[in-house]
C-alpha cells in the first residue's frame, strides 16, 4: 500500500509547503465574471483582494467554485503511475463547500486508486493543520485507518471564528442565512461575528462593534482549551489587513505570553465568503503532538 495525501489551497498551504511536506495540492478556482483564476498560482491573496476592491465599482461579485472531478481524477491517475494505491483526499467544511460530498459520490468513476474523502469541518489553518497531520502519519508508514483516527482527534479540537465588515458576501454565496440556520443568532448593530459549530456549519453568533472586542472574545473562548492538558496551536487570520494583525497578534501575546500565535492570510477561496476586512482566529490541539500516536481505529 502506498497513500497520498491530496488537499486543495482552501487549506491554506501554498505550493512551496505543498512540495515540503510531499503531498499533492490543487488550486481552489476563483471566479471574477467570466475569467477563472486559481488560488496561489496565478492568483495572490493580495492580488485577490486589490481585484475584489476594483469590482465592487462594477458590482462584479467573486465566486470560488468547486474543484472539478474531473481534475481530481486526473490527478489521481497520475498518482497511481507513481504507485499510488490509495489517496487520502481531505476537503473543506461540507457547511461551506459540497467538494466532499461530490467526490463521496464520484469515487466509484475512479478505478485508478482507492479514494478516501475526508471532511475537515473545518477551513483555512484547521483544515491545513489536519492535512500536515495526514501527510506527517503517512510519511511514518500509518495505515489509512489509522491516519483517520489522529485526524478526528485533532478535528475534534478545532475551533474557527471570524468577524466581519458585512454579512452581505455570506449571503450571496448562500453560506449563512441568519433566518434559517438553527442556533444562530438575530442579527445586530455592528461586524457579525461567525463561528464553525462542530458540524462544521457556519453560522451567526452576535456581532461586536468594534473588532478589538471580538478579539477580546475571541481570547477568552481561546483561554478555556489553553486550561486544558493538550497542547495549542492557535493562529490570527486576516483578509489582508496588516494593520489589525499586527494589533491583534500583541493583544494575544499579552494576554497569553507562553502561547506561540501564527499568523496566516484569509485566502481567496474563503475571501468569497467573508469579504474584505474579515478578521479571524483558528486554533487546535497542536498537531505535532499527534504525530506519534498509539493508533486507535476510528471511522468518518
């Protein structure tokens, strides 16, 4: 048995870390009318959002589609000309994308390997953490089974939250309907504030009126898994905003001197939804910790 790991850029691995950790990574398409782009090749995030400032005069709205099946078939053969028997394919939330529920039912059209979906339920730096943990188990000889087992302890920590300039780019890609998503929160003056619930659904969960307050909330949700006996990785987002980084990332390394904070972009694969300005946090058992496990089988 030989496995591949097979992400796309809406974790948040670029091509560069991509060849690092030996995993094969496809770039998430990014839609601006009728011209298609694909994230971290021919599109930077700070590329992204300058096109998405200059559509707005021209209420051109970005979308990021799914990748094809056709792509990850393809890709998939070409790993199996590698020896390749079994691929290991981790997506976005099925709360924000339908990619793995696509592929769950394509699987069988490709007879070239043997595919298992996994969903992340998560976005950005959680589902990238899970997709550094896979390629890490893999490289130590992990059976697939018991790769899933590490993967759904470390998906079981992850925790994502964001606040926003608008709920207007959620509600055009049909992402969050406030009215309709149970446990959400009516909205209020002021930046809504989204969380993923374990499900891996997006939804509102309040709104603050100014982002030092929502990162104030954000550290305080953060403080109860520092409490805990595992060890945390944790990581500011932004969409592209140094300024308000650079603030959050002292406010909560003040706060929690011990706690080393990664800082990463909001990718255009997710800038479609949450728009320009968004501010966020992700944090996770360390994946490091998992790396050396006492397997135990889990399923999906």
């Amino acid at each position: 048995m030989k496995i591949a790991v097979l992400t796309d850029t809406s974790a948040g691995i670029d091509f560069d870390e991509a060849a690092t950790l030996h995993l094969t990574l496809l770039a998430a398409p990014i839609m601006f009318g009728n011209r298609q782009y694909h994230e971290y090749q021919d599109l930077s995030t700070a590329d992204y959002y300058r096109l998405m400032r200059l559509a707005k005069s021209k209420k051109m709205v970005p979308t990021a589609p799914q990748v094809s099946m056709k792509t990850v078939q393809a890709t998939c053969d070409r790993l199996a000309k590698d020896g390749v028997t079994d691929v290991i394919v981790i997506g976005p939330s099925l709360g924000i994308s339908g990619f793995v529920n696509t592929l769950a039912a394509y699987v069988e059209n490709i007879t070239s390997v043997h595919v298992w979906p996994w969903d992340s339920r998560g976005i950005l730096t959680t589902m990238g953490d899970q997709v550094r943990l896979a390629a890490g188990l893999v490289a130590k000889g992990l059976t697939v089974d018991e790769v899933f087992a590490q993967l759904t302890k470390l998906r079981d920590t992850a925790h994502s939250v964001f606040v926003v300039d608008s709920i207007k780019p959620l509600l055009r890609t049909g992402e969050v309907n406030p009215s309709h998503s149970p446990g959400s929160t009516p909205l209020l003056a002021g930046k809504p504030i989204l969380i993923f619930d374990p499900s891996g659904k997006m939804r509102v969960a309040g709104s603050a009126l100014r982002l030092k307050g929502a990162m104030a909330d954000f550290l305080d949700d953060l403080a109860t898994d520092l409490a805990g006996s595992e060890p945390v990785k944790a990581t500011v987002l932004n969409a592209d905003q140094p300024e308000a980084t650079q603030h959050w990332l002292t406010g909560a390394q003040k706060r929690f001197p011990t706690v080393n904070f990664d800082v990463a972009l909001i990718g255009p694969s997710f800038g479609v939804h949450v728009g320009d300005g968004a501010m966020g946090m992700a944090w996770c058992q360390d994946y490091h910790s998992l790396l050396d496990p006492s397997p135990e089988i889990s399923t999906q």
